[in-house]
C-alpha cells in the first residue's frame, strides 16, 4: 500500500507564489493610489497601467500558488 506525502520542493514553490502574491498586493494598490493622486501629470496613463498589471499578477500568483499547493497536497 503506496502512503501518500506531501512533495516538498512543489509545496515551496506554490509558497513562494504566495510570497509573490503577498508583495503584489502592496505594491499593486500603493502605485494605483499615486496614479490616481497625480492626475495632471503627463506619467498618469503609465503609471495606471503599472498599477493595474500589477494588481492583476496579484490575483494571477495568488491563484498559481493556491493550484501548486493543493497539486502537492493531492497529487494524482
């Protein structure tokens, strides 16, 4: 009878996807706050657009790194 374990490198991997995440979230909303404080200045539409790729690797990692974790919790 095969015991199941948990993969160690893969549950690293999906952590450090959520460490990523961690720091997105911070990051994402601070610059879309500086952007949108700064209206009137010529950098508005790139430092926007900044923001809002971040904000969406956020939401990107964070999703990546729940599926690696429950793939090296579960795997198949």
């Amino acid at each position: 009878m095969e015991t199941k374990r948990t993969d160690k490198n893969l549950l690293f991997k999906g952590v450090q996807n959520m460490v990523i995440c961690l720091l997105l979230m911070f990051v994402g909303p601070t610059i879309l706050y500086m952007a949108f404080s700064n209206q009137d200045k010529p950098t508005y539409i790139l430092v926007l657009c900044i923001g809002i790729a971040l904000c969406l690797g956020a939401i990107f990692f964070l999703f990546r790194g729940i599926f690696i974790i429950m793939k090296s919790l579960f795997k198949d």
